[in-house]
C-alpha cells in the first residue's frame, strides 16, 4: 500500500515522504490516526508543496537545533521513580518522565517522541538518552534515575 505520511513517524518516515507499507498497517494504523494518507496523484502535487515548505523551514530551524543540542548535552537531569530493594524499579522510566524531568531542571521542552531511550530502564543510576533535535542533530543527555 503506497502512502505519504502527513506527519513523522519514527522509523518510518517524515512528513511529506512516500512510504510503501503493509495494507493493514497502513488501513489499521495510519490511516485511522491521520499520520498519512492513501497517495494519489492530486495527493503527490501536494507533497511537493510539502517539501518545499519544508526545506525552507529546515534551514532556518537547523540553526536553532544546534543551540538546543547545545543546552541539552550539558543537562544532566535527575528523574524520581518509586524503587524496592537493590534498586530495581516499580514499571520503568518512560520518554515523558524524561521529558518531564528536563523540563522541571530548567531545562529547553522537549517532545517525548523525540527522546530515544537505549532500552527499558528498570533500574536507578545514571544512563545516557539519545533526543533527536532534528534529522540531522542529536544530542546525548545524562539521566540519574532515582528512589523517590
């Protein structure tokens, strides 16, 4: 099933792409949630439109990624999370609790969807996230989980 996705989509593509994907994927998934759309060739035209605002936007927003990546690297945030013995968590550590964190240090909002954690953390101490500023910026910030 060949779409354009109306919005990013992580791993799959950005807004304005054509993607080819499976049809239940597609019908069950991104079509319900408005993340794309079936293309046609009225649908192709506004696509181009898409990426020239885009590429204009880019430029100008690629600038300002780079001195978010900046404040970001710098931070390292403490994130509370309920934990037993050993420290081990209760649940894990999610994109919106690091999200939350940042910003209650002080530090720039950030979209959750755009924090990469490395994997399920499910213990206290310090790792590292991965926050895609933009496609071509990212920056690594330093978490310390907690027992709060």
């Amino acid at each position: 099933m060949k779409l354009i996705l109306t919005q990013e989509v992580t791993g799959l593509g950005t807004s304005g792409d054509t993607v080819e994907v499976k049809g239940g994927y597609g019908r069950n998934y991104l079509l319900p949630r408005g993340l794309a759309i079936v293309a046609t060739r009225g649908a192709q035209k506004q696509v181009e439109s898409l990426r020239r605002a885009r590429a204009a936007r880019e430029v100008a927003t690629h600038e300002e990624a780079q001195t978010l990546a900046g404040r970001v690297s710098g931070l390292t945030v403490q994130v509370p999370a309920r934990a037993g013995d050993g420290g081990r968590l209760f649940g894990r550590v999610t994109t919106a609790d690091v999200a939350a964190a940042v910003t209650a240090a002080g530090g720039p909002e950030l979209d959750r969807r755009r924090i990469e954690l490395p994997s399920s953390i499910k213990t206290t101490g310090q790792h590292t996230v991965t926050v895609r500023v933009h496609p071509e910026v990212t920056a690594q910030l330093t978490i310390e989980v907690v027992a709060g």
